[in-house]
C-alpha cells in the first residue's frame, strides 16, 4: 500500500516533479471556473433569490416526481439491483468544474473502481449551474472509461436551472417540466421570478451526441426521480435530494420515512452532510422532524450517512444508543477545495480529536491555501508556509500532536501564528478569541471558495464501499494530482462498519 499523507509529506504530494497522466484525458481547452468572477456568480444566484423571496424548490422537486410517476417509474422509488451479498460501489462528490482538479481524480477512481457494480455521485454533478451543456466535459468524458451505471442525487448547483439538465440525464430523459402560470404582481414569487436563472432556450443541443461517450448497456443507470433508494446486496442504499437550501420538503420526508423502515441496514446519501466542521446541522423537514431523526431511529438501522457539498473528507463516529453511526463528508471528488485548517477542535456528539478523520489534513490545507493566497496578493515571501511549519502552528492551535511529525524540529514563529490567523486556522473553544472567530467566519464563507489553483498536490478524494453480510470497509482514496498517487491512490481512512 502506498504511503499517505499521514505518513509523509511525499504522501500528500508534496515534493514532487512529476504530475499524473490525467491531462491526456482532459478537452484540449478546458473550462476553469472562478468562483470570484462576478459573471459566475450572477448567474449562481438563485440560492441567494430563494433565501430572499421563498424557495420554490419543495414545489418544482414535487411536479418533477409526479411527472416521473406518470411515466411508469416504481411508486416506493427503489431500484431493485441483482448484486451479490458481496459486492463494492463507489461514492464521489461535487465532481464537476471540468477542470484539472475533477480529472486529476478520474485515473485512480478507475484503477480503485475497476470491479466495482456500480458509482454514486453525492451532489453538484455539474458546476456552476447544472447545464446540459456542461455534461459532455464534466460528467459524460471523465467516466467514459467506468464501465459500471451511475446514479447521483442533485446538489444545490444542479438546482440553479430548476433541475432539467439532471432529470434529462438520470431519470430516462425525462422530458421539460409544463410552465406554470405566472405568480400575481408585486408579490415575493413575483419578485423572485424577476431575478430568477434559467436555462437558454438552446441549452442541450449536444447532449445526445455526448451520451455517446457512456453509451454501453453496462452503464445504463435509470433513476425514479432525484430521490430515490437502492436495494444492493444486503444493504439499502438510500439517496435524499437537499435542494437549494439544504432541506427536504413534505413529501420526500415522508417516503424517508417510509424507505427507512425494516431490518435492512442502510446508508444515507445526500446533498447536505450532517456532521461537517465540527458541527451538527440535523437536515430539517418542512412539516417537522429532521432527517438525522430518522438515521438515529433504531428501528431504521442506518450504519452511515454521507454527504457531499463541503469539498473535502471528514468522518465523525457517533454513538446512538449503544451503535456508532458513521457520518461522512465526502464532497472532495472535483470541485475546488474546501479548506479543512478552518475546522476548530472537534467536540460534537461526544466525538473528540482522538475520534476524528479529515482530508487533507488541517497542516496541508493550511500550507496549501498559504501558497494560494501567497501568490495572488504577491506576498509569497510572507505569506507561503512550508507543510511542516503550517503542521506544527495546527498543533499548536488546536493543542494535539501533529498526525504526521516533521522532519526536524519546527520552530513556530510570530509570521506563522499571523498567516494562521489571517487564514481563519481553527483552534481550541478555550483559547478563541471574539476576534478570531469573525475572521473564520469571513475566510470560510468568502475567501475560501476559489479553483484558481491548477498545479498538484489539488487534495481531491473518493471512496470505495466493500460490502459483505457482515461489514462494510468503508476506505477514502487520495488523489494528488502527482503520478506517484495516480499509480496507487493512497487510502487517507479506513474504517470497518459492523452491520450484525
């Protein structure tokens, strides 16, 4: 097994020379998104309009399962496979931007996905706004080569053109929604559909021409509408659609309801993780309830619940009446990288750092969004941090040894305790000051979304689920970007889930 980046630097890329063979796989001109362009995000504003003048997303998802009733897709959603009791599948999440950092992923994914039955892509298929136009460079050429099905659920990025680009894609093309008539003047759904994004009228034209590229039967995957469960071996897969907002409507929650229940064990997907940086966000349903309320039901027998949408990977084991659930974050399969140093000290459901597991590591974001930052304000001398000394101001900060010990002794010094701070570093609860966790605050939900970063070591992942009667080996693969991980994808976690 190749060493990872809890092993040695060179294990999390750092240090080399010779990138992956991922580029001859890529588009001769590639797409680079920039999430501090202004044009992309006006035309990614309808999460902003929906938080402003009511989300219509609970209505649209509504009509959408309708139409896909009506055109003969099973009432309870379920996908009836024929895998063994032992079988593996594949999860990745917010894949696609088309860029460097989405392929860099795709050469190990197919060399640890090889005998896999089948992929699920846990939110954002497509970025920035989920057109058709977008499938053939970030989902139909990356995966051409997986010669197994797979299914996604939508993340709030495929939301922002109402849906019709995934329906089209997953669930048997599925023809445009009927329009509505339009809502009564001067109303808040007027106003919202003032602003609203939607797709060209020509959006799509090539889609038939890029299904081409995954157009064998053993890649055929049909799904019932953007929610639905599959029923694998001994497990019951269970995909939810988070919207726009990050909530399921009336409906959806009560099939979850319904689908969870049985002596069957089963694993939660969705958009909107339950656990993520340190915090619990229990997924509300509109009616009431929360869908962690229905995981944590003994009676419905959940051993995991993954979500994508924050673009790293984190695991937080929690006990529920004498189990562990595992919940997972899983969005690190293309997208730009959500940092992991802004994390405080994990204590949350009474799982502690001891308990914990992210990728990259806090020390390798921290380095990572060093060298970014360095070279856009043109401060490389004062703001790049090598990874041993971004390891060890972490450690410091968070008050825990350092998961991969440097070299040589590191000395911390005021330079580093600044560009941590200035970079939003976590810490522990009793030693943040008022004024660090603003800045935090500002970092994570400003600054740090950004792609302009197209040189290795990106810190993507995915993971590969190997399932038994008895467990689940739940691995997270590394991918660099750097041909030695290529070659062999690091495993950055592991984790044996009981299902007995």
């Amino acid at each position: 097994m190749s060493e990872s980046s809890r092993d040695t630097a060179e294990g999390a890329g750092w240090g080399t020379t010779e990138r992956g063979r991922y580029q001859q796989l890529m588009p001769h001109k590639a797409e680079k998104i920039s999430w501090l362009n202004p044009k992309t995000l006006w035309a990614a504003r309808n999460g902003v309009v929906a938080s402003w003048f009511g989300d219509p997303t609970g209505r649209t998802r509504g009509r959408w399962v309708a139409q896909r009733a009506a055109a003969g897709a099973p009432a309870d959603k379920v996908i009836r496979r024929d895998d063994p009791d032992r079988f593996s599948f594949m999860v990745l999440g917010d894949t696609g931007e088309g860029d460097d950092p989405q392929y860099a992923v795709v050469p190990g994914f197919l060399k640890v996905g090889e005998d896999t039955r089948f992929a699920v892509v846990a939110s954002d298929v497509i970025y920035p706004v989920g057109s058709a136009d977008d499938y053939g460079t970030k989902f139909f050429r990356p995966y051409q080569d997986y010669r197994a099905p797979i299914y996604a659920i939508p993340g709030n990025h495929d939301w922002y053109e109402d849906l019709g680009a995934f329906m089209r894609v997953f669930c048997d093309d599925a023809p445009p929604l009927e329009p509505e008539p339009g809502p009564r003047p001067l109303t808040r759904a007027w106003l919202r559909s003032l602003l609203w994004h939607r797709p060209r009228a020509d959006d799509g034209q090539r889609l038939d021409e890029t299904r081409q590229l995954r157009s064998d039967a053993a890649q055929r995957a049909v799904q019932p509408g953007p929610y639905w469960a599959i029923d694998a071996g001994p497990v019951r897969i269970i995909g939810i659609d988070t919207g726009l907002l990050g909530g399921i409507d009336a409906e959806q929650g009560a099939w979850l309801r319904e689908v969870s229940q049985g002596p069957r064990p089963k694993i939660l997907i969705t958009g909107s993780p339950l656990y993520v940086d340190g915090e619990h966000h229990p997924c509300a349903i509109d009616g009431g309830g929360t869908v962690d309320d229905i995981v944590r039901d003994p009676e419905h027998h959940y051993v995991a619940a993954i979500g994508g949408d924050i673009h790293n990977y984190q695991r937080y084991p929690v006990r529920v009446d004498g189990r562990t659930i595992q919940y997972v974050v899983a969005g690190g399969g293309g997208a730009f990288m959500h940092a992991t140093h802004t994390i405080p000290h994990i204590s949350v459901a009474d799982v502690t750092e001891k308990d914990f597991r992210c990728y990259p590591l806090r020390g390798d974001s921290l380095a990572f969004y060093s060298r970014l930052y360095g070279r856009r304000l043109r401060l490389r001398r004062f703001f790049t941090l090598t990874e041993a000394e971004a390891t060890a101001v972490i450690a410091e900060r968070l008050g825990i040894p350092p998961t991969r010990t440097p070299g040589g002794p590191v000395r911390v010094t005021l330079r580093t305790r600044v560009v941590a701070s200035l970079l939003g570093a976590g810490g522990r609860p009793d030693r943040t000051s008022r004024f660090r966790l603003p800045v935090r605050k500002i970092y994570t939900q400003l600054f740090s979304p950004s792609s302009a970063t197209y040189s290795p070591p990106f810190f993507k992942c995915f993971l590969r689920l190997d399932v038994t009667p008895e467990t689940i080996l739940l691995r997270c693969h590394a991918a660099t970007g750097n041909r030695a991980q290529e070659t062999e994808p690091p495993v950055e976690d592991e984790i044996t889930i009981a299902l007995t």
